[in-house]
C-alpha cells in the first residue's frame, strides 16, 4: 500500500487496470472518505493496495468531482507520479486534467494528439479514438519513450510477452494495440520501418452465448419501471447493439411502415429493421409518458442520453430479479435474436442485413449454436 502524507489524506495516481485506463484513490480505512468513492457504479476496490479505480470517462468525471465539492478542501489532496508525490493545491476544487498524469515524453502526448485530432477529421466513431489512445498510452509509457520515434519492432515482441501475457490481457487488446501502431505510423509516414509486417495474434474462434426464449422473456419482464422494460425489449425486438439504442430519437420509429431506422451505426452506415406491432403500442404508451425531449431513452435530465453504465445496471437487476445467474451482457439479447430467427428458418442473408453485418462470414457463426441446426444432425450412436 501507498505511504500516505497524512492519516487523512487521499493520493491519487493515474492507474491502469483490467485493461481500462482510470484514477486509484488511495485513502485511510475511513468510512467517511472511502463511501463517497464507493457509491459511484463503476468503482472497483483493489485489496492488495487498499485503493478504489475509477475508469476515467465523462461521466464519472463529473462524478468525482461532486465528490471533491462535498469534501470541501477539509482533506488534503495529493497526487502520484513515479517517484513523487505531492498536494494538490487548496484552490483546485475537483479532479485535476488527466495531462496531470501523463508521464510519458512530451512528443509521444503531442503525437498521439495528432493522430487523435486524424482520427476524428476521417470521422471515427468515439470509442476507436479512445480505444487507440489507451493501447498507444500504455505501450508507449511501458517504455518511457521521449518520441515515438524510438519505436522499434522489437519493443512490440517484449511488450506481449512483459506486459499483456504477462497479465493475462487478451488477444483483442493486443490487435487493437496493433492496428493503433500501424494507423499511427501510416499518418507519420515513417518509411524506414515497413508497419505492415507487424504480426496479429491468432484469432479466438469464440461462440456467442444465447438465452433461452424463456430466459429472454424473463428478464425482459422482470423490470417494474416501463422505461426499463422497454430499453431491454426494444434491444431484443430489434437486434440492437448498445449504442443504437440509446442514439434512437423518436423520429427513427416508422409506425405507419412498421420500421425501425437505426442512424449511423457500426461502421457509420444506417439501415432498418422491422418493429413488430405490439412493441409499437408498448413504446406508444411509454412516450405518453415519459414525453421524451430528444433521444428516445433520455437519462434523468431532459434531451440528455441514457447512459450505457445505467443501462447495464438495468440488465444486471433485471437478472437478479429472474434468477438468471449468468454472467450476462446487453450483447447477448443480440445474439440470441439472431439465434432465434435463424432456429424459426429466417434466411442468414436476412438476418445479415438485420444486424448489419458487412459479410455473411460473420453471421454464420450463429448456425453453430442454433438448436434447430444441431438437432438436424443424428449422432451415428443411435445406429448401434
């Protein structure tokens, strides 16, 4: 555990941790300093060094720092970079700008802005930028670089094996870290290195997981709150990722036509899928009343988008409440739409375009778990 400055102080450092860039909170077993860390959704407590990690994201941003507003400088502040440590000004009433924490060289901070900054002119969506800055950000710190001109290939063979095999990160991470690379040094141009020959790892070839019909229904009825209800419905009904169910504005429902129109989805294209009829009358009822301003599924501020933390929290209670005990996720509603119409005989090439997938290649992974395919088969043990 952190030495701490004084018996009631709290030291924060910028902390990585189960692939997800965030603050620890490192503080006295204290009720009165560690409950207000505690009560926001997505903090987990580290025990081996008594601190709370916070993912850094807008949200729990403004969060911390209402948290900071109610301590009200009756505690000292201190922050921790790699050999120092030290207190955070009384003046300063919140979370310090996460630049506080940057400790790796400042030509490696200013190039991953550039690339940044090319990333959002070229029009990619918000989560690849964010997900090429923390894989860039923590591989170039591993290695302290000055410059991302100190990048050598090599560096990317003892990263794998010090830092992401050594703590059991996945394969996914790893490609994502990769094509990070490649994209950056594509924009930098750096024609004494050929990036392309940088090595992907092995693909895991991973079945989806399904629920039952009866297990989807369950949890889809289990919320008593009709806004709730309808999110989690609205997701099945229509095979909805996260993310195009919280960007739905109410103008995207086609009652007369009954369609649904999903704006710039996954790989920016849009595309429609049929709404069935009794959902219809179900969002009907939930417009009369909530009277949402803007998006469909508004948070507790009017014309403010759900957030997808609550919206999993709502997944999470609703399995609780009909005793589901898999690890399940708003994904697997996908899924098991997909699942479901290919089990009712629905046509792949459709439910390729219901999903919006660019390849059938992808859509075909789900006749490897569709019941009604598998129990076509006849196991040559019944001919014995």
């Amino acid at each position: 555990m952190r030495q701490l400055p004084k018996p009631d102080a709290i030291v924060i450092q910028k902390l990585e941790y189960q692939e997800k860039f965030g603050f620890g909170f490192t503080m006295a077993n204290n009720p009165e300093l560690y409950r207000p860390f505690r009560n926001i959704l997505s903090s987990k407590y580290i025990t081996s060094t008594n601190t709370w990690f916070i993912e850094y994201t807008d949200e729990n941003r403004k969060s911390i720092d209402e948290v900071f507003k109610t301590f009200n400088n009756q505690h000292p502040i201190y922050l921790a970079l790699p050999g120092k440590t030290y207190p955070l000004p009384d003046s300063y009433n919140g979370l310090p700008n996460w630049e506080y924490f940057e400790v790796m060289g400042e030509g490696c901070l200013r190039d991953i802005k550039k690339l940044s900054d090319w990333m959002e002119h070229k029009r990619y969506s918000f989560s690849s930028i964010n997900n090429y800055k923390k894989a860039l950000g923590l591989f170039f710190r591993h290695f302290n670089y000055e410059s991302i001109q100190d990048f050598k290939k090599e560096d990317l063979i003892q990263y794998n094996r010090e830092y992401i095999l050594g703590n059991q990160l996945s394969g996914s991470f790893q490609n994502t870290l990769i094509s990070a690379l490649k994209l950056l040094f594509k924009v930098y141009k750096r024609p004494d290195q050929d990036f392309e020959l940088l090595e992907r790892p092995k693909r895991a070839h991973s079945l989806p997981n399904i629920l039952s019909k009866e297990e989807v229904k369950a949890i889809i009825l289990a919320p008593i709150n009709l806004k709730h209800r309808m999110m989690l419905m609205t997701i099945y009904a229509c095979g909805l990722r996260r993310g195009e169910l919280l960007n739905l504005v109410p103008s995207d429902i086609q009652s007369n036509r009954n369609l649904l129109l999903i704006r710039m989805a996954k790989g920016r294209r849009d595309r429609v899928v049929p709404i069935p009829n009794s959902l219809i009358g179900q969002l009907r009822e939930y417009f009369r009343y909530y009277k949402p301003k803007k998006y469909l599924f508004e948070g507790l501020k009017p014309g403010e988008k759900y957030s997808e933390r609550s919206l999993q929290m709502v997944l999470k209670s609703a399995c609780d409440k009909a005793r589901i005990r898999k690890p399940v996720t708003l994904h697997w509603l996908r899924h098991s739409f997909a699942t479901h119409l290919l089990e009712r005989g629905t046509d792949i090439r459709f439910i390729q375009e219901l999903l919006g997938h660019q390849s059938t290649k992808t859509t075909q992974i789900y006749t490897h778990v569709s019941q009604r395919s598998l129990n076509e088969i006849r196991s040559p043990f019944e001919d014995l």
